[in-house]
C-alpha cells in the first residue's frame, strides 16, 4: 500500500520538475537594460543586455543591474513554483478534502 503511494508521489514530483522548467519567466532591471529569463524550477536561463542602455565602462553599475534582474526573475520564478505546488497538492488530496492543501502553504 505504502510502496504504491511513495511511487505515485515520485511520478508527481518528476512531473512537477517537468512543469516547473517549463514555466518561463522573465525580469529587468535599468528600464530593460538587463533582462534575465528563468524557469520555475530557478534555472536561469539566459541573461540579455542592451548595449544602448548601458555604460559598458561602469562595471559596478551592470553588477547591480544584474544582480536586480536576477533577484527579481527568481523571486518570480518561486512564486510559479509555490503556485504550481499549491495546485499538485489539491489534485494530491482525496475528493472533498482539497480545502485541507492550505495548511501546507
């Protein structure tokens, strides 16, 4: 009994990393001089500048301007990730108890 139900809760936690990193999100910092794109899952995947943004000769400037971008593409990125485990954990809960998923978030 206990087997089928930790094997079933592997298959939804591999399924939930599929999902997250299939949840893109993107943020900016310096009015779109830095842009960076994560998935849900926290992996950044690419980091974009705008050369006409930017003073390339102030390196802490682009420091900071990346670290913004980045902060803020994953703090959205843990926001999809809290909403998409919210969601496994309703479909996880026995029909009429989905209510009882807020006590874990």
């Amino acid at each position: 009994m206990f087997g089928n139900l930790l094997g079933n809760m592997e298959a939804q936690q591999a399924k939930m990393r599929e999902e997250l990193a299939a949840i893109i999100v993107e943020a900016e910092a310096g009015d779109g001089a830095v842009r960076v794109t994560a998935n849900a899952a926290r992996v950044i995947l690419n980091i974009a500048l705008d050369r006409e943004k930017l003073d390339l000769d102030d390196l802490e400037q682009l420091e900071d301007l990346i670290t913004v971008a980045v902060n803020r593409a994953l703090a959205l990125a843990a926001e999809q990730e809290a909403a998409a485990a919210q969601e496994m954990l309703k479909k996880m809960m026995p029909p009429g108890m989905d209510g009882l998923s807020n006590l874990f978030g």
